[in-house]
C-alpha cells in the first residue's frame, strides 16, 4: 500500500520558497516523509479484506 503514497500525495504538496530554494521537489519531501513515518506494524482492517 505504500507504494501508491507518492502517487497519491504528490499533487498535495506546494513548496514554499525556501523549499523551492533549497532544490526540494514533492516527491523529494514525499520521500522524505516516508522514511520519517514507519508502516504500522500489522495490516489495517481494510487491508485484511483485500488480500
């Protein structure tokens, strides 16, 4: 599920000028958050149902 964040939140993210200084792009901080955050440590209810 994971793999469909950058797709999902890239359209989200507006850089403010520092960012857009600084050379980040939104998949660049998307990427960033990603590796921030840690995936829950079981499936969510949801995803129990589709597999």
């Amino acid at each position: 599920m994971t793999a469909l964040v950058p797709d999902v939140l890239r359209h989200r993210v507006t850089l403010s000028y520092e960012g857009l200084s600084e050379g980040l792009t939104p998949d660049s901080l998307v990427d960033k958050i990603m590796r921030a955050v840690p995936a829950p440590p079981k499936p969510l209810e949801h995803e129990k149902l589709v597999a």
